[in-house]
C-alpha cells in the first residue's frame, strides 16, 4: 500500500502515524509486521481474508477494511 499527501484538502494531517496491519478469518487475526519503509507480505496460507489497516495518531485514527483471496 501507497499513501500519497491530499494537497486540495491542505496536506497531509497524518503526522508520524502509527500504522497497524492485520489479516482476519473467523475468530483468528494474523497480525502483519511492517519492515521499515512500511512494506508488509501476505503470508502463503489460502483463503479469503479481511484485511484491516489502522492509522493513529495524536489528530485521530481512520480505518481501511479491505476483502483478500490468497490463492
């Protein structure tokens, strides 16, 4: 994932985000560590998947919700 400065909304709130990944199948949560230029790999098991990425920050947090078939 890239995520690029709005410039028409002012810029970027987003000031030193903690950024948290994860995987989600029914009651498990597969938590995906981020390497240092905030990189993340699927991990080689099959399914369908949830994936859930959190921004926080001290201006908030927002959430992206997204369905993945690792085939």
């Amino acid at each position: 994932m890239e995520f690029i400065e709005n410039e028409k909304n002012g810029g970027d709130i987003w000031t030193d985000p903690k950024i948290k990944v994860a995987l989600l199948k029914d009651d498990k949560r597969i938590v995906l560590p981020l390497d240092d230029s905030g990189e993340f790999q699927f991990p080689n098991i099959k399914g369908r998947y949830v994936l859930e990425v959190e921004f926080i920050n001290l201006a908030g947090s927002a959430q992206y919700i997204a369905n993945v078939l690792i085939q």
